[in-house]
C-alpha cells in the first residue's frame, strides 16, 4: 500500500525499540521500503508518544497520523494485523486530504 499513501504525498516512517540490526533484519525480512529508525536504547520516541511499556521494555504498536503541522490526527492502537494499521491509516489520511 506504500504506493497510495506516496500519491497522497504521505511519508511513511517506522520506528521500533529494538537496536538497529534486528531492526534491519526484520525489515529486510518483511521487504520494507520505506525509513524505519532504531529509538534504541534510550526509548525517548516511545515514551514521547505514550507507547514504551517499562516492564516489558519495548513499545505497543501504534501508528500516528500526523499532519504537516506536526499535529496528531489519527492513532491506530495496537491492533494485531498490521494491515489494519495501513489501511486505517490510508482511510484516514485521505479524509484529511478530502479524498
């Protein structure tokens, strides 16, 4: 679905508490080709968002809709399918775009 949220201009980004390499790995697994970034080890982006888990020292899956502005438009919150967070997401970026 990369595709359609590029035509609606969106920059799609993943971040994860786990250490780069793993995080590399998964993605190269997964084919992802979009940026994803390592908030390893100082967690600083997941707790700035609300989603760092202390004792479990990793983060919920969360995906954000954020505006140019920087505001949050949109959460999708941990749902299991990760599909459900890219169709969500797409859903709700393009009523903000009024699509």
């Amino acid at each position: 679905m990369l595709s359609e949220f590029q035509q609606l201009e969106t920059q799609v980004l993943g971040s994860s508490t786990d250490a780069a390499p793993p995080q590399k790995a998964f993605a190269d697994h997964c084919g992802v080709t979009f940026p994803v970034v390592a908030d390893f080890p100082t967690f600083a982006a997941a707790k700035a968002f609300g989603v760092f888990n202390e004792e479990r020292l990793s983060d919920r899956r969360v995906t954000f809709v954020i505006d140019k502005s920087g505001i949050i438009r949109h959460v999708v919150d941990d749902r299991p399918n990760t599909e459900q967070h890219a169709t969500e997401s797409l859903e709700a970026i393009k009523k903000l775009a009024g699509k």
